[in-house]
C-alpha cells in the first residue's frame, strides 16, 4: 500500500520598487490585487510590506496550500491584468523567493534589522505542534489501524501527523508564538 506525500505549503515573496512619486498609488494596486488572490482555490493569506526607507523595495507575501495554489494565481487571467496595471507604477519586473515545506511557516522576509527565529525556538515551537498531535492520533487514529502491518501502520500515522501539522497546527502556533519566535 503507497500512501502519498501531503501537499506541502508554499510562499512566494515579490520584491519590487514603485516609480518615484508612485509608492502610494503601486500600495493600492497591490491592495487591489489581493483582494483577487483571495479567490483562488488554495489561497491562505498574504502579507504586504512597505520599504524600510523612501525608494526601497516593497515586499508582497502570498501564501498557498500547495504549488498547485500557486500555479493556480500564476496562470489566472486576474494576475496579468494587475501585474500590466503594476508595471505602470513599478521599476522592472518583481524579483521572487519561493519558499516550501515547514520551512514557510517559520521564513519571514528579509527586513532590515530583523533576524530569523533561533533554531532552537523553531524547535520547540515545533516540538508544541508535534506532540500534542501524536498524542491525539494515537488516541483515535491508533485502534482503527491496530491490524494494519507495521510499516503500513506507522505510514498511515505519519501522513495524519505531517497533514494535522501542516495545514492546521503550525500555522496557528507560529501565529501564537510569533512575538516570541522574534525574540533574541
């Protein structure tokens, strides 16, 4: 029995300069774009950040269930209406960091002055995530596949445990913990 992967998140970070004189006007489109973003399939969330000092970049965070979420947006007839209204506003084309894994729910972009979480701190945050949720299955999910061959057994559990993880704890917990995941 083969038990495929859980889609794993993703996050794309766009970094762009508005034309002098354009910064309000290119935060109002990217305000608008999001507002459409919001309908694909997959979508969770989306961050924007303005830049630090005047003429710096601007940072536009989208966060999707899965790449095919991703593909999804990149692909939409919405997406190159707004990126050709950008443009206008806008120097040269975004540049892009692609982030997956559980890696995106702990990447914050780069900022001046802000440091990434200790590793440690990720580690427990984790470890928050983690046992709770195994304790769970082991609960529920455990007397349902008490009959299951072993690796197929321990397969089964760990496919609940990286999906309850990702999709539901994770996002939450680093939400809770973010003031002190910033923390040094």
């Amino acid at each position: 029995m083969s038990v495929p992967a859980p889609h794993q998140p993703v996050i794309r970070v766009a970094r762009r300069r508005a034309k002098p004189g354009c910064a309000a006007a290119y935060e109002a489109l990217v305000g608008g774009m999001l507002g459409d973003v919001r309908q694909v399939p997959g979508f969770i969330g989306a961050e924007v950040i303005p830049p630090s000092t005047q003429g710096g970049e601007h940072q536009t965070i989208l966060r999707f269930e899965d790449d095919e979420g991703l593909a999804a947006w990149d692909a939409s007839p919405m997406r190159h209406e707004w990126h050709a209204r950008l443009a206008a506003v806008a120097e040269g084309d975004p540049d892009y960091q692609v982030l997956t894994g559980l890696e995106a729910w702990f990447a914050r972009p780069e900022v001046p002055g802000h440091r990434p979480p200790l590793r440690w701190k990720m580690a427990v945050v984790t470890w928050c995530g983690i046992f709770p949720t195994v304790a769970l299955l082991q609960l529920v999910l455990n007397p349902l596949i008490a009959d299951v061959p072993f690796v197929p057994r321990v397969a089964i559990f760990t496919v609940f445990v990286v999906a309850i993880v990702t999709y539901v704890v994770m996002p939450q917990l680093v939400r809770l913990f973010r003031p002190w995941l910033a923390r040094r």
